[in-house]
C-alpha cells in the first residue's frame, strides 16, 4: 500500500538549519521511498499570522522553494506546490471550523503562551490575539486532511497540531461521514535523534528569537553564525559536559555515529570551544556544500520555480477538487439544479442504478456527478464553461466505451486523450480496482 507523506514549512523568513534538520531534511528522504506518495508545500497562508511585512513573505517564498529543490526534492515525483494555490484548502478550513470545538482550540500551545505572556503583563489576555492565531491548528488540519496524509513529519512542537487534525478529521467523520471514513487520521513522523534544533542562544532555533543558523548563506556567514553559539566559560583543557552543550546537540543532527562518539570524547578531554566550533563549522560545510551551490542557480530563476511551483498545485487540485466535491455533499451543500440525464430513444442509456447529476460552481462554471443506486459518488467531472459541455460529456460516457486510467489511489475517466472526470480517493489500489470495475458495470447499457 502507498503511504502518502505530507509537510510544510511556513514562509516567513530565510530556511536556517532547524527546518532542514527537523523538516526538509528527513521530509526529502521519506520522498525517496518507492511506496511514498510525498505532498511537500510552502505554508504561505501561515506565513500571514505571524507577518504582515508583504516583501518578507513574498521573499521567503522563493527562498523556500530554492531550498526544497537544492536539498534534492524530486518535483516530477513527490506533489509540491504553495498552499495559496489551492483554493479548496481555505474552503475545508471553514468546514473543519464548523465542527471544531473553541474548548480544543483553547488548549492550543501557541494561544495559551499568548494568553500566559499578557496576563504576566497584567493585560488583557487576549490583546494582540487574532483569529488566525487562534484558528492556526484548523488550517493546519486542513492541509493534513485534504490530502488524507497518513504521514506527518513535524518538530516535536508541531506533535499536538497533528493531533488536533485527528480530532477534527475523526468528529467529522462521525457527523457527516454516514459509515465511511471520509479523512484518513493522520500519524506524526518524528525524527528522533533531533526533532527541534537549539539556536544559537540555546533556545529553539526559531526565526521568532532571531537565533537562527542561516542554511544557505556564504560559506563566511555559517563560520560566523557557529561562532556566536552560547558555551559555558570552561578554558581550554578542561573536561566539557557534551550533554549540556548545545554545540554538542547540533554537531550531532549531522553527524555519523563514529563522529559523535569521537567529538563526544574530544570535548570530556578538554577540546576548547574555539576549536569545537571550527569542528562544528567543516562538518555543516561539508555537508551542505554541494546544495548550496544548487541554491544559489535555483534563486536567479524564479521563473523557473513559479512554473515548478504551478504544475505542482495543479497536481495537488486534481485530488482537492474532486475531494472537495464529495466533503460538500457530505455536508449538505447541493446543487438545487440536480437533472438526471436521460439517454434518447434508440441510444445507449446507463443502467438504473446510476445516475448523472449537473449542477453549477460558484464561479460559473458546470460539472456534472455520477452517483449510484445509493448516492454514492461514483464520478465528479472537471469544470465546464458551460452546461450544454458538460451535458455532451456526460452524454459520451453513456454511449462510448470508457478509457480510464489509474492514478496512484484514484484514476480519472479519459475521452479524446484528457481526463474529463475523476473518482474519489480510495486507501488501497485494490479498492481503487474494484470501483473501477464498478464504474464500467454501472454504465453498461440495458436494451
């Protein structure tokens, strides 16, 4: 079975050396597995909670594109692409909102540390508190459920965010899922050597407390940023306590087994810090050498990563679209304008236990769905600029001899070599075969 793997990284500042070793890094190595389906996006609707400086998001935009496609991401394999590009994604934030309790939201860690810091002021406990900071877990629930990720791969800090995706997605199943599990619950990925980098002042590396190790800059620049990292007073010569010693935790995200073991032994012997550093220095130099270089190419074609960037979200709204389609009917958001399409005398007609419906988007535009006897969703069609198109489709599939083809956990039904319809997502390729076959009988014609 495919697992399919999902993560993102906000788009608020330069990457530093937490994302990679907490995010990109172990997020990339998880693409590279034959049965992963890898979904990896730039969060920039994140980026807005915490920024209203436009050039700063907009930079960091492309900064974070580089980065993901320097350290290796395959963008033909894995499905990469901005969140903002994915209008479903907003849409499923209300509807997953609707149904999350205030009391989860509440306990949220990053609301309930504003709510601490203003009332240790003696303000307000909501001063400075927006609704996207408040709401900030739903729409992380949504980027996770939309693509029914079984995999997360986050910092530590990011664990209870991907548990609150399994509440919501779970009390959305049990409202509007009528027996059938519409969002996959997804599982945190943790990397347990380092899930959360120390900065350079020993806290979270975190672009929030400006202690960050810049991942790409000049090879001068990381010396410079090593050599800022906090250490104890201990001279030269005197034995070092590795366990303490943020230096020490950072040498070890990069380090092998036999390398930590040796540093780890150079520092108890009394290695001065000076000295460490400059170890710390040629390890991060070495191994991100090589990517910086691809970076540095990547940023002085952003064009070349728009389209990159486009053809991904394209590929993600395959899924969305559809998806969407059916959490919409979930919910009870139906067209008024239902028609079943009726075959004319003498021509092919769809078994009665099918049926097609046509309905109007709110941009204008005509699908049209194929539910079966019981009203589940068989088929939800791309969009058509009119209805008369869309009717003409549906009419072809009742008449002509159906080409489908699979696509990963779903496959799309193809007239004149393009996808004209594409089917719900299934969990295994064997239920994807068998509604598949389903389909076919469904639509052969009764004399």
């Amino acid at each position: 079975m495919t697992t399919r793997i999902l993560t993102g990284i906000t788009t608020t500042g330069t990457p530093h050396l937490g994302n990679y070793a907490g995010a990109i890094r172990p997020a990339i190595v998880a693409s590279r597995d034959p049965q992963a389906d890898s979904f990896y996006f730039l969060a920039d609707y994140h980026a807005l909670i915490k920024c209203d400086d436009p050039a700063r998001i907009q930079r960091s935009r492309l900064e974070i594109a580089a980065t993901w496609l320097a350290c290796g991401l395959d963008a033909e394999k894995a499905t990469f692409y901005r969140q903002s590009d994915i209008p479903e994604i907003p849409e499923l934030t209300w509807l997953l909102t609707c149904v999350t309790a205030k009391g989860l939201l509440n306990r949220a860690h990053a609301y309930k540390a504003s709510v601490d810091k203003n009332v240790e002021a003696g303000e307000d406990p909501d001063a400075g508190v927006t609704m996207g900071l408040y709401s900030y877990p739903v729409l992380m629930a949504a980027d996770i459920l939309m693509f029914n990720a079984h995999k997360v791969p986050v910092g530590r800090d990011q664990i209870q965010h991907v548990e609150m995706a399994r509440d919501i997605g779970q009390r959305f199943n049990h409202l509007f899922g009528n027996g059938k599990e519409l969002f996959t619950l997804p599982e945190v990925v943790i990397e347990e050597d380092v899930a959360t980098l120390p900065g350079l002042d020993g806290r979270k590396m975190s672009k929030s407390y400006d202690n960050t190790i810049p991942l790409f800059g000049t090879a001068k620049q990381l010396k410079d940023a090593v050599a800022r990292i906090v250490t104890d007073s201990r001279a030269p010569g005197e034995p070092k306590d590795p366990d303490n010693s943020h230096l020490f935790t950072l040498y070890q995200a990069f380090a092998t087994a036999e390398q930590q073991a040796a540093f780890r032994a150079e520092l108890i012997g009394g290695l001065a810090w000076g000295e460490a550093k400059q170890r710390l220095f040629e390890l991060l130099d070495r191994e991100l050498g090589e990517a910086r270089e691809r970076y540095h190419a990547l940023i002085t074609r952003p064009a070349d990563l728009e389209d990159i960037l486009l053809a991904g979200a394209a590929k993600a709204r395959r899924i969305a679209t559809p998806f969407l389609g059916e959490l919409r009917e979930a919910v009870g958001l139906r067209s008024f304008r239902e028609q079943v399409q009726v075959a004319t005398e003498g021509k092919k007609k769809a078994a009665k236990s099918a049926r097609f419906v046509s309905f109007r988007e709110a941009d204008g535009s005509f699908r049209f769905r194929l539910l079966d006897a019981a009203g589940e969703q068989l088929l939800l069609s791309v969009a058509f600029a009119d209805g008369k198109a869309a009717g003409h489709v549906s009419k072809r599939l009742q008449s002509e001899e159906l080409f489908l083809r699979a696509e990963l956990n779903t496959f799309s039904v193809q007239l004149d070599g393009e996808a004209v319809a594409y089917s719900p997502e299934f969990s295994t390729d064997a239920e994807r075969d068998a509604a598949m076959q389903r389909l076919r009988e469904a639509l052969i014609p009764r004399e």
